[in-house]
C-alpha cells in the first residue's frame, strides 16, 4: 500500500488549504484514515482521524476550522483546513490503517502558514 499526499504550500493567516491523500496497491481494507502533523522540534500529533463507519475525531486545537473528510471510491482522505494560524505550520502526515490493523504512512507535504 502506497500513500500520496499533496496539497501542502505557503497561506497567510486565516487562509484555507485543502490536502488529500490516496491510497493505492494491493487490495486492502481501509478501518481508519488519519492525518497527523508535526512541528519543527515537536512531536508527531493527531489532527483528525475518520474510521470506516464515517464518525471523525479532531483535536482540540483544529476543532471547528479543519475537517476530514472521505472519498471511498477514490480510497482518498481528504483535509480542509480553513483559519490557519501560524501554529498550523508543521508537515502534514497521512495514515492508513487496514482492517488487519496494519498501519502505512504518506511522505509528508509541508503548510507553511506566515502571520
């Protein structure tokens, strides 16, 4: 299974972003799809997380300005991301994890956000 993400780049406070991830390669179950994020210096965090069933979980610090959000069809997870502040600066990590509990990571795509 190979996760590719994109839609990373540079925003102005109180701008809006949105990133995707796809999955592709052998046939697989898709349980949860997550996006995490991590900061210069810091460590790897859970921004939101969508299971199979549809339900959705956020961080307290992205909740009501980002949202997950899936494409089934397509295996993509997607991430709006509206009201970023320059805290939100950090690379963006997707992740999969199969119904075997089997867990794959995207390459990571860099949001800059400048004040």
């Amino acid at each position: 299974v190979q996760l590719q993400a994109s839609g990373g780049g540079v925003v102005q406070a109180w701008g809006s972003l949105r990133l995707s991830c796809t999955a592709s390669g052998s046939a697989f179950s898709i349980k949860a799809m997550a996006w995490y994020r991590q900061a210069a210096g810091e460590e790897r965090e859970l921004v939101a997380m969508m299971g199979s069933g549809g339900t959705s979980n956020y961080a307290d610090s992205v909740k009501g300005r980002f949202t997950i959000s899936r494409d089934n069809a397509k295996n993509t997870v997607y991430l709006q991301m509206n009201s970023l502040k320059p805290e939100d600066t950090a690379t963006y990590y997707c992740k999969l994890q199969t119904a075997s509990w089997v867990e794959y990571w995207g390459q990571g795509t860099q949001v800059t956000v400048s004040s």
